[in-house]
C-alpha cells in the first residue's frame, strides 16, 4: 500500500513538473516573437500609415520608412497584407470586416507580389499606389466606426465606480 502511495505522488509530482517546464516553453517562445519595425499599432494606425503614404506618393514626395529594406512601397503592401488580421482584433462588425476583407482582396493580392519583391518597376509603383488611393476611403470609413467604438469604451469605462475599474486590471 504504502509503495503505490510513493509511485502515485512521484507520478504526480513528474506530471506538474512536465505541465510546468511546457508552459514555460510557450511563454518564452512567445515572447521571442518579434513584430516588424513597420508593423502598426492597430488597423488605425494602419490606415492612417497608408493614407500618409499615398499623400506623399500624389505629391511624388519622398518620405522615411521603417520596413528593413527602407521601401516604402514594400511598407504600404505588407500594411495592406495585415490588414484582415488588424481589423479581427477590433471590435469591427462582422459585416464590416467581411466588407473590408471583399474590398482589399484584389489590393492584398497585388500585395503579395510587392512583398515577395516580384514587381519593381516605376509603372507598377503607379498602378499599385493609385489602387491604395481607391481603396482608402472605405478603409477610413472602417478606422472612423472603430475609433468610435473605442470612444464610447472609453467613455463606460469612465462612468464605473473606482472599485470596478480596479477589479477589471
């Protein structure tokens, strides 16, 4: 009796150690993890990047980028690349999002070739500059639903009582 006790807890104890040491490998892993230098904060920041960017494109301005190769071109297309996966971690409608994602679709895949370098001329700069112009005004009709959103969060927030705002951090 007393010896499957003894194998029971080592068991046990192995069993928590394993869950243990496989947690520890996820948070390390994670936190490994490396963003772009030119990834957005959220799908405004975004949309506000890539309307910059065609203001200065419209102007035939040149402007700084963060991208590694410094391409602002390869800049605007891997923003619009992320686009879908900015707007999921909103609070945008599912009806939005999907209109967003319809409305990118052809852009995201002209996108694709920029970020995989596959086009590099100055007619296709043009073209791929002129279909972000386009695209922008449906894009910041969705950033203006989403900060409005976080506007009126922000405002139920300020409305709970001290000792709710303490118990959701």
């Amino acid at each position: 009796m007393c010896l499957s006790r003894s194998i029971v807890w080592s068991l046990t104890v192995a069993c928590a150690a394993l869950l243990a040491a496989g947690c520890g490998a996820q948070t390390e892993e994670h936190a490994e993890h490396r963003d772009p230098p030119h990834y957005p904060n959220g799908f405004v920041g975004a949309v506000q990047r890539l309307r910059a960017i065609e203001v200065a494109a419209s102007e035939k301005r040149l402007i700084a980028s963060a991208h590694p190769d410094g391409d602002v071109v390869r800049e605007a297309a891997d923003l619009v690349r992320w686009l879908p996966e900015l707007a999921a971690d909103t609070d945008l409608s599912r009806d939005d999002w999907n209109e967003m994602f319809a409305a990118t679709a052809s852009l995201r895949s002209e996108a694709v070739r920029w970020s995989s370098q596959q086009a590099d001329t100055g007619q296709d700069r043009t073209t791929f500059c002129a279909r972000i112009a386009e695209t922008l005004p449906g894009l910041e009709q969705h950033a203006a639903t989403i900060q409005r959103q976080q506007a009126e969060i922000q405002q139920l927030g300020d409305l709970l009582p001290d000792e709710e705002k303490e118990n959701e951090t």
